[in-house]
C-alpha cells in the first residue's frame, strides 16, 4: 500500500468519538487526507493513538507509512508502540545522576536505540544483583543530559522478568559500572495481545 492507503487504513480504526485534550478527532485526518497532508495526518493520527490502546494493525500502518515518507523517528516511535502491544507498556520516571558521579558526560539518546542494564529486584546465585537489558525511550524530548530527569518507557528483552513491577516501585538504570540513574515505575500494562 502506498502512503495515503496506509493513513486511510488507520484511520479508520479509530473510534469515531475519540479526541485529543485539544479535540483533534479523526474527522481532522481525514481532512489532511484530503489535502495531501500525509505527514500532519500521520502527526495526528499518532496523538490519536496515545488517547486509548489501539490495535496492532493501526500501530502498523503508520509504521510503513512514516517509513515511506522517510521520517525516521515517527516510525521509530510507531514500531516501538507496535511492540508494546506485543510485550505491555512500562512507563516510568527517570533520573540521572550527575555525570561527575558516573563518568557520563553525553546525553542519552531519546529514540530507543540505549539498551542499558536494570536492577529490578533480581538476584544472582551469588546474591549480588542480577541485572536485566532493556530499549529505553524518552517521552517529549530527544535526550536526557546527566543529572537530567524525564518520563520514559522502557522495552524488556525478557518481558517475563519485568512482570513483578508495580507503579511506585524504583529501579536502578546501569551502564556497565555503577548505578547512573534510578526510575519511579509510573504505569505498568501487560500485552494486549
């Protein structure tokens, strides 16, 4: 399918009522539509998509039509939201630690591509704590700097290790050495496949 057909597809599986905090609705995309619009359509369907879950199919679509048009970090972000559904959803608060305390002078990039360690309350044979790997992407920005803080959502490798979680609980983000962040759990949705 070409662009277009892909954000027509889409489309029309959101819910006729469903709106943005800024009453966007999908009367709106197909306005965009209209117009040959694809990338606004595209900007708007993906708010649409953080209203309420929407089914695979959507997330999908919009990931083969940001890859079309070449936008590289809507498809990103949509694939990311396609394996959500596939794995559950793990939102949390992130802080850094100074990078005088870490040794991490560069920012951590916001797109998913960061795959750093966790302890979240695992324990090796020898008692020390067993770390687990996880993608990591930040909400509403490009990058955290050290000593930075900011909502992010976090992709298992091993979902099954994650499972204990709970909002309110706090883990510990690792590069290879010492801890340089810790997060406050936020949200935890299991798969919704």
């Amino acid at each position: 399918m070409d662009v277009p057909e892909l954000l027509e597809a889409a489309s029309l599986l959101v819910p006729e009522g469903l709106a943005t905090e800024n009453d966007i609705t999908v009367r709106d995309v197909w306005e965009y539509l209209v117009q040959d619009e694809w990338e606004v359509a595209l900007g708007l369907l993906e708010e649409l998509g953080d209203v309420q879950p929407l089914p695979l199919d959507f997330w999908e679509s919009l990931t083969d039509a940001a890859r079309q048009m070449r936008l590289d970090r809507s498809a990103a972000w949509c694939q990311w939201r396609c394996s959500e559904i596939r794995i559950g959803v793990i939102r949390a608060d992130l802080n850094l630690r100074p990078a005088e305390e870490t040794g991490r002078h560069s920012p951590i990039p916001g797109a998913g591509v960061l795959r750093p360690m966790w302890s979240i309350g695992h324990r090796a044979s020898n008692g020390e704590p067993a770390l687990n790997i996880a993608f990591l992407w930040v909400e509403f920005a490009l990058e955290i700097p050290p000593g930075g803080r900011a909502s992010v959502r976090i992709m298992p490798l091993d979902a099954s290790q994650w499972r204990h979680l709970n909002s309110g609980d706090v883990i510990t983000m690792h590069e290879g050495g010492p801890a340089v962040g810790t997060a406050t759990i936020l949200e935890v949705q299991p798969s919704s496949e």
